[in-house]
C-alpha cells in the first residue's frame, strides 16, 4: 500500500496539510445523501495517517483534528486492496472487529470505494458510514462509485490547472522561471524582505556576445548552449532563490537573505559553469528599504552596464549599493 510512487502521488496532490478544502466537503456532503448515512469521508491515507480533505458529520475531536491514526481506518484497506470495502456491520468482521474506529469513533457500517489519482495509484477512499449495521443498498453502492470516480476527475482538473500554473511562469528552453515569474516574484520578495528585515539582493547576469556565438555555431546550438546553462546554473541556487531567464541571453536572480558578498561568491560560480565558449557578465543590487522593485533592477542593470564597460574581459562584476 506505501509504496514510494503512491506516497509521492498523494504528496504531489498538496491537500494533507489539513486545511480545509470546500469542494471535497461538499462531495463528502452530496456521498452522505446519497448514501442515507450520517458520516462521510473523502479519506486520504498515508504512511501513518487517513486525512479528511473532505467530510460530513464527523464529531469532535476528529472533526477539528481533520485526520486519524490507521489504526482508527478503513479506508486503508480500500487503497491496499485498490477495491471496495463494503461492510454491513463490522463488529461481526473478522478482521475489522479489532479496529479502534469501532468502538472510538462508532464505525459500524462501511461503504468506501476507491479514489484513483490521475497517474493511476489509488490515494484514498471515498466512504459512508453509519454507527448502526445496515444493508447497503445497490443504488446506493452505485452513487458511491459513481462520485469516486468524479473525484478523480477532480484531482485530475487540479493537476491540470497546476501544469498549467507551472508552464505559464516557466520559460520553455531553460526550464528556468520566465519573464512573467520573474515580475511576480520580485516585488514579493521585496515585501518579505522588509516584513522580516531581512537583505536582499537582485542580479541581471547576460551571457556575452551570444549574438557572435549564434551567428557562428547557428541558432540550435545557441539554443541547446542555453539549455545547458540552464541546468548548470539550478545547481548553485537554493530552493528560496528565484532564477529567470528575463530575455534573450539574459537571467535575473534573487537571493533572499544574501549579503553582497555573498552573493559575489554564488555569481563567481554561475560564471565559473558556462558552456564551453561562453562568458557572462553580472550586475549586483543590494535591496535598501526604501527602494521599489524597478528601482532595485535598474541599480542591477546600471552596475550590469559598468561590468560590460569596465570589464577589461568582459566578465567582471560590478556591485551596486
């Protein structure tokens, strides 16, 4: 049941900090009417843990906890067994009657059915349950099925708005941030900056002469040397920094927290890993409070100019305060 590929699937689906998500409520609210009972779940189940990312008419203290230990969960055995689990009155099963959702949270009947991911893996289960036995009835059974299966569907849409999230701030070619991430992440940078007092520093780095080194090796290797560098350069950032490819051959990047210095030492690395033939000059900004976003990047792009200037190759890097 915890196999890696699930647990990075159910990970990947972001819904098990806990907060509350109306849709899942509401199909949690329309699976329990369906079903005549007075609890539904849309259960997702981890390594140690089922989450309610969904549900209705579940008491306290579950209802504020949001989740339970599995050794108070059916819906375990749903995504074990990838099928349903149908039960009339668990205190007669031979194997659910130990469970602690019997006697702890009153799970007498149980009706749950799988909830399929979009890549496949079985995340959790969508159930009703009633703290008396009862004979489920087919339509009933049929309706579960039915919005468990709308629920993939669901999980599916939200995986999709999220690629296309991510493709309209990424830049195609270097898989770096683009432009339009760039210009959203800038001026949220700055306010953290300031909320927490801390420093911060922008950098407009252009790869030299790339027009020369288009014209001679041809546009595809230009393209491919840029992809190179792309990869290159995600290796000497943090996950906290911002790297952007903000135009052609040109790159901006953020360093949240970084002093000028070092922020020198991470652009010494970026331009000490460039494609074979490729140099890049770089511009610093150390961000002061009373500085707008435009005005942090033009300080970066004046102190980018002097480097091209006054660089006797080219490379050096002027920094700005």
């Amino acid at each position: 049941m915890q196999r890696p590929a699930r647990l990075a699937a159910l990970a990947a689906e972001g819904l098990l900090d806990g907060s509350p998500e109306p849709v899942f409520d509401r199909f949690a609210r329309v699976a329990a009417q369906a079903a005549a009972s007075p609890v539904a779940l849309v259960s997702l189940v981890t390594q140690a843990r089922q989450c309610f990312v969904g549900m209705c008419g579940v008491q306290q203290p579950w209802a504020d906890a949001r989740e339970t230990p599995l050794t108070h969960s059916f819906c375990q055995h749903v995504v074990a067994n990838a099928a349903p689990l149908v039960v009339d009155d668990a205190r007669l099963d031979p194997i659910l009657c130990s469970n602690l959702a019997v006697v702890e949270l009153g799970v007498v009947a149980y009706a749950g059915y799988p909830i399929v991911g979009p890549d496949g893996a079985v995340l959790g289960s969508l159930c009703a349950i009633d703290d008396q036995p009862r004979d489920w009835q087919p339509a009933q059974l049929e309706s579960l099925s039915e919005i468990a299966l709308l629920l993939g569907n669901e999980l599916e849409r939200r995986g999709l708005v999220r690629r296309l999230a991510a493709d309209a701030r990424t830049d195609a070619l270097t898989g770096l941030a683009n432009r339009r991430a760039w210009d959203e992440e800038l001026p949220r940078a700055l306010h953290h900056a300031q909320r927490l007092g801390h420093p911060l520093t922008a950098v407009i780095v252009d790869v030299d002469h790339f027009k020369a080194y288009n014209d001679r090796n041809g546009h595809p290797a230009g393209d491919a040397a840029l992809r190179d560098l792309g990869s290159r350069w995600r290796a000497h950032v943090r996950d906290i920094d911002v790297l952007a490819r903000i135009g052609g051959e040109e790159f901006g990047l953020l360093l949240p927290g970084a002093s000028a210095k070092e922020t020198l030492h991470v652009v010494e690395r970026l331009r000490n890993d460039m494609p074979a033939g490729l140099t890049a000059s770089a511009g610093i900004a150390v961000w002061s409070a009373s500085m707008t976003a435009d005005a942090l990047v033009a300080l970066a792009d004046g102190a980018l100019y002097r480097a091209k200037v006054e660089g006797r190759d080219r490379a050096c890097v002027a920094v700005a305060r």
